[in-house]
C-alpha cells in the first residue's frame, strides 16, 4: 500500500534519483496512475523509463494528458471538429518501430502501451492549445484501498528530466491519508477530471488519439501475445541507461575476455597501430575483410582515452545495421556509445547534455556511433563543432564512402586522431576521390593482405572453383555495343569525371555490369552444378539486382524473354533452390532490419539453409556461419570482389575451410567483330580469378575449368 512507503514530501534531482527512488516504489503499489505534463509526446512515452509494467500486474489504470501547440487557423478548425491534431506522417508506424528497436526499451514500451490498450488499462488525450503552452504537471496513484498520492513540480517525464545528471528538476509530494495535504490532493483530482472531461472552462481542447494508433497498437498485440513483466522492464532500463550514459561514469577499459576467450591483440594489428602513430595518429588502415580492423579502432580509441582526458570518440558508418554491431563490439570494451541515427529525440537531448557540462574544458569521455547521413546534416556538424578537437578521436569506417565530394568540410577535419578503415579504401578508376580521401586520411599506413590473413589463419582457408558461363549471341552483341559507348564516353570525360560525361560513363559501365552479371546462362550452369552438388547448410547466393530469363512458368511478370519468363535474377536463384527443397531466404535491400537480423539468426542456427543476398553483404555485416558461396554475380571491381570474400573467409567455431563458386563470364567464338575484345574480356575477368585461385588451397587446380578458354585465346601464361 502506498501509505507503507516511505516517500519523501519533495525530491530534487540534485539529491535523489528521482525514478528510482520515487517512480519505481509508488507505481509498484498503485492500480491507477493519472498524469497531466506539459512534455509527454507519444515517442517520449516509448522511451522514457517510467516504471509501469507494476501496473500490468496490478491490473491497473492509465490515464495521460499531454500538451500540443497548433497553428491557431488549426485550433479553430479542431475545435469546430472539422481537424485533428496529427498528421499521418506524425504517427508512429508500430511495425517500423518493433522492427527497428528489436529487443529495446523501446520495444519493450511499445509491448507494454498495446496490451494496456488491449485490456482497456491505457487512455491518452492531447491537449491543444492556440498560443502558449499546456503547461500543467499534476500527477496522481492510487492504490487498491483507495489511498492516493498526487505530486507536481518542474518534471516532465523526458530521459532529462529522470536522469539526475541532466536537468535540474523537483517535485512535491502530497497524501490523501494526511490531513494537511488532503486538500491538496483533491485539487489536483479535480483538476485532472475536468481536464479529462473536456470541461476546462478555457481555449484548451482535449482531444482522443487517432485511431490508427490503437490499429497499430493492435498489430503489436498480434506480434507479442505474452503480457510485460516487471523483471523484463528493469533488464531494459538497465539497458536504457547504459546506453544514454556519458562522461566519467563510464570509463573505456580493454576487456580481460572477449567472446569466453582471453582478449589479445595479434601481431599485426599492433604493428598496424604503431603505423598510425608513427604518422601522426594519422592514416588509413587498410586490413583484409574480417581481420580484425574494428577491435584494433576500438583499442586505439580506449588507449587514448585511457591516456588522455575527455576523449569524444566518433564513429562514422554508412548503415545503421553497421553501426548496431560497433555499438556492441564497443560495449566490450566498456563503451556505451550514443546511437546518433535514427530519431534524433533519443540521442540529442544526451549530446546536448554533455556539450554543456563540458563547455570551457572538456573532461568527460563521450562515444558517438553516427550513420553518414546523419553526419552530414547541419545539425549533427553544429554539436561537432563545439568539440575539443585536441580531444577529438575519429573513425571512418569504410572510409572509402568519404572520398565523396559530398562529404567536404564534414569530416571534422580538426580532429587530432583519427583512423579510416577500409579493406579497399581506393577506387579503381576515380582518381579525384581517392585525392579527396588522401586529403582526409593523409595516405593508407598499413596494409594487410587476404593472402597474410590466410596465411596466419587469421581468416579460413578455402577452395576456389570458377565456372565458365558464355554470354549468349544476342549478350555478346550488346557487350560489344556498350563496350563501344564506353570507350567514347572515356574518352569525353577523362578531365570532367564529376561533371555529365563522367556520369554517362558511369550509367554505361552500370549497364555492362548488369548485363554480365545476370548473364542468361549463369542459371543454366547453376542448375547443372545444383544437379552434381548437393547445397549445403550455410550456403551464400551472390546474385545480381539485373533481370534474367527463367525457364520457369511461374511467377512470371509482363516482360516475356526468348526462352521463358524474365525475372529478377535473384528470384529465379531462389525459385530454383525451394524446387530442390532448400530451405533458403532472401537478404536484400527489400528487408527491414528486424527481418534481417533475425534472418542472419536463423542462418547461422542451421534454420535457414541458404541465403539469396544482392549488394547489401557487401560492407561490414558479418557472416561467419558462411560455409560455402556461390558468386553468381561478381564484379572487376576489387573492393567488391574483396569484400565479398572477405564475408566468406571469417572465421567461425566448426569452420575449418569454406568453398567458393565463381561463375566467369566469358565471350563465346565467333560471335565478334574483332576478337581481341575476347581476348581483353577474358583478361581483365583473369584479374579476379587470380587473385581467388593464388590464396586458395588448391591454386593449379583453381584455374582448369578455364583452360579451353585460355588456350583458344593463347593466355595460358597468364595462368602461371
């Protein structure tokens, strides 16, 4: 009962902890909870840690008052009745929402609002006012026995205002059960009711949520039958807080284990480390796929700031499922990063908070993970800029993205350490971005190979198969016709990359790429290669985003090919593998992040047998389960190629070697004006092929599938 607790008549965050010491112990025991603030949006809702799941168990009540400024031609026309105070693009999408913040807090409120709608335990009005602001801030509990408490006072129920290290904030406290404070507490509930009526007697007007939230709020319902526990909110608000805490409180320290293993760094990302700080703390590294570049960042970063005071470490990355795996990487290294992407409510209140504790001397130790997009915008660089830059730590992971002239000037260009981190960090025919990533990063000041990560079994061995897939006449033809518009659209942008010939060039080399990449044959020999080996669990299908012609009469679409029906190819890859019972699953752009994750989940626990993946593997999501790949779709360009391989090679318990298929593309005779553009053909597909056959265990044997192809075009000696 709430007269049992020993509650303080007012709290202050300068003393108390304002949640934990009154929020937690009074919500435990009431069985309705009423509450009018000025602050309290629907997305503050979700992620403000006030503690109801209590009243779940109770089988309480919620009511909410929460205040919303209109345009005053709008108020006019919500209080006619005529308007509503949302727009469509102002509600959540529950479903984004669940599949964006699987696991949260976030999550978590999201489960708790809809199964009180469920049970009729949650209300929400908006209150909606001209001009000025609904400014009141009553709140109300009630317990079983009728005993109530009502408090107000500056708090609006924000992360801010909870957390005791932001806002300064307090709060009275008043007992229905004491005489003096009676009176008090009754004002508050008739306050509260007249508000809840409608019958304010003023310019305010309350009005019902919209009811495609309780639409949404039903599909939740859907998802997570099972009601919220008490013990589940306290391990996410745990989370929640840990993941909002900045400054001293939380000190970068490398991990005595990683993963249930001793934590040690190897030989040569040390050595890497010793580049970069004999360069000035300066330069790009440029390790192999999975050899280690994100541990060996993190401990350059937790050494400085070990080393250093107030370090404000930066962490950029091009997607956020990225920077959902540098968030965990650097938990372990007892980094509570801010996640800055997504809504910028949950993490700019946490960056304006440190800014201004550290303004004049910046003490405290503060990590950010940043998706560039979010890096690039005005008010990400303005928060930047108030940085120490003497004490400014950056990262660019896949920093081969900053060569971009999008990215001038927002790199931090001030910053005094700073690491780019790229497999591939230079492009192979844009000499302008790599000046520009040069001008950033100063120049690559450590190189570490697949053939070294092979060798110090950094990486898995494996065993590569390339099989020979001819273009059709009528491919051949058009090759030959894009290879010609190449050539003059090379010669016309040579000085003007950036400009118009330069992006003709680049839409003409796409087009090529595409046509090569789904190759009609590429499913014939496919299909032969399925009929001889069986698909194995954890197995990999690279495919193109081109379109190609199945034999197939299912699924078809409008456009009819000369043999069957013309589809995605990464469809007809897929359709072919359910035919012979594999169990396989998209990974594509097409997915949200809760499906993929939960994808590469069932993958990696034999659920899922095979993965159908286009371009979205390509950077920094790792796979290790990957056993076996078939690269349907490669690419000339070795950051591509590359990477892809690097994805395969990582490293996992029970692996021990993996597989890869590549399906060469190759120019059929007779079908070409001139037949030395066979012989350049087969020589610039020969630089990929290899580069695979010479790392791989088997390097004489790699290359006999093409030998008809390289004896006809006398390149045996590039086989050598």
């Amino acid at each position: 009962m709430l007269r049992k607790l020993e509650l303080k008549t007012n709290y202050t965050s300068e003393v108390d902890n304002i949640y934990a010491d009154f929020f937690v112990p009074a919500l435990s025991e009431a069985v309705s909870y009423r509450r009018a603030v000025g602050f309290f949006s629907l997305g503050v809702l979700l992620n403000t840690p006030a503690a109801m799941s209590t009243l779940v168990v109770n089988k309480g009540r919620i009511e909410l008052i929460f205040g919303r400024l209109v345009a005053p031609e709008d108020f006019e026309a919500i209080q006619a009745g005529v308007s509503k105070p949302w727009t469509e693009e102002e509600l959540p999408r529950f479903d984004q929402l669940i599949a964006d913040h699987a696991g949260s807090l976030l999550e978590y409120r999201i489960r708790l609002l809809a199964w009180l709608f469920s049970t009729g335990g949650l209300e929400m009005k908006v209150a909606v006012r001209p001009r000025g602001m609904f400014h009141q801030k009553i709140g109300l509990l009630q317990d079983r026995i009728g005993d109530v408490i009502s408090f107000s006072g500056s708090m609006n129920e924000t992360i801010s205002a909870l957390d005791p290290r932001f806002n300064s904030e307090e709060i009275t406290v008043f007992r229905s059960w004491n005489q003096g404070q009676q009176s008090y507490v009754d004002n508050h509930a008739q306050n509260f009711a007249r508000l809840w009526s409608g019958e304010t007697g003023s310019s305010t007007v309350i009005c019902s949520l919209p009811e495609a939230i309780e639409k949404g709020l039903a599909f939740v319902m859907d998802q997570f039958p099972e009601p919220p526990t008490p013990q589940q909110e306290s391990e996410r608000v745990r989370f929640f807080f840990e993941k909002h805490i900045v400054g001293n409180y939380m000190r970068p320290a490398v991990p005595k284990t990683l993963r249930g293993l001793p934590f040690s760094m190897r030989d040569h990302q040390l050595e890497a480390l010793r580049a970069w700080s004999v360069n000035g703390y300066n330069g790009i590294l440029e390790l192999a796929t999975g050899a280690g570049k994100t541990m060996t960042a993190i401990y350059a970063a937790t050494k400085t700031a070990e080393a250093n005071e107030g370090i404000a470490l930066i962490v950029a990355v091009p997607y956020q499922d990225l920077a959902e795996q540098w968030c965990e990487e650097l938990r372990q290294f007892n980094i509570q990063a801010l996640r800055c992407y997504g809504s910028r409510a949950e993490w700019e209140p946490s960056v304006r908070a440190y800014l201004q504790r550290n303004r004049g001397h910046q003490r405290e130790f503060i990590a950010i993970v940043v998706v560039n997009k979010t890096l690039k915008s005005d008010h990400f660089q303005a928060f930047a800029k108030q940085l120490d830059c003497q004490r400014l730590f950056f990262i660019g992971d896949e920093c081969h993205h900053h060569g971009s002239s999008s990215y001038g000037g927002k790199l931090l260009p001030g910053a005094k350490f700073r690491i780019g981190l790229s497999a591939t960090p230079f492009h192979y025919l844009d000499d302008d971005a790599n000046q520009r990533l040069r001008e950033i990063y100063d120049k690559s000041v450590f190189q570490y190979t697949l053939a070294d990560a092979v060798r110090d079994n950094v990486l898995t061995p494996y065993e590569y198969i390339p099989i020979p897939v001819e273009l059709t006449p009528y491919e051949a033809q058009e090759y030959v016709f894009l290879s010609d518009q190449i050539a003059r659209a090379f010669s016309a942008a040579k000085n003007d990359m950036g400009g118009p010939n330069g992006l003709k060039l680049k839409s003409l080399l796409m087009r090529r790429a595409r046509l090569i990449g789904a190759a009609e044959n590429k499913l014939v020999e496919l299909g032969k290669l399925l009929s001889q080996h069986r698909v194995e669990p954890h197995s990999l299908f690279y495919c193109s985003d081109g379109r190609t012609v199945s034999d197939d009469d299912d699924d078809v679409n409008d456009h009819s090919g000369p043999v069957g029906a013309e589809m995605k190819q990464r469809h007809a890859v897929a359709q072919a593998l359910s035919k012979r019972g594999v169990r396989v699953s998209p990974f594509t752009s097409d997915e949200n992040r809760w499906q993929r994750r939960e994808i590469l989940r069932q993958f990696k626990d034999g659920e899922t047998e095979a993965l159908v993946a286009i371009r979205c593997l390509d950077e920094g999501i790792d796979v290790p389960a990957c056993r076996t790949a078939y690269l349907i779709a490669s690419s000339r360009n070795p950051r591509q190629f590359i990477q892809r391989r690097g994805r395969i090679l990582r490293r996992a318990e029970g692996k021990d070697r993996a597989t890869i298929f590549d399906f060469v593309v190759v120019l059929p005779e007779g079908n070409l004006p001139d037949q030395d553009m066979a012989v350049d053909f087969l020589r610039n597909e020969l630089g990929r092929v290899a580069d695979f056959a010479r790392n791989s265990l088997y390097p004489a044997s790699s290359i006999k599938p093409l030998l008809p192809w390289l004896q006809r075009y006398d390149l045996v000696h590039l086989s050598a």
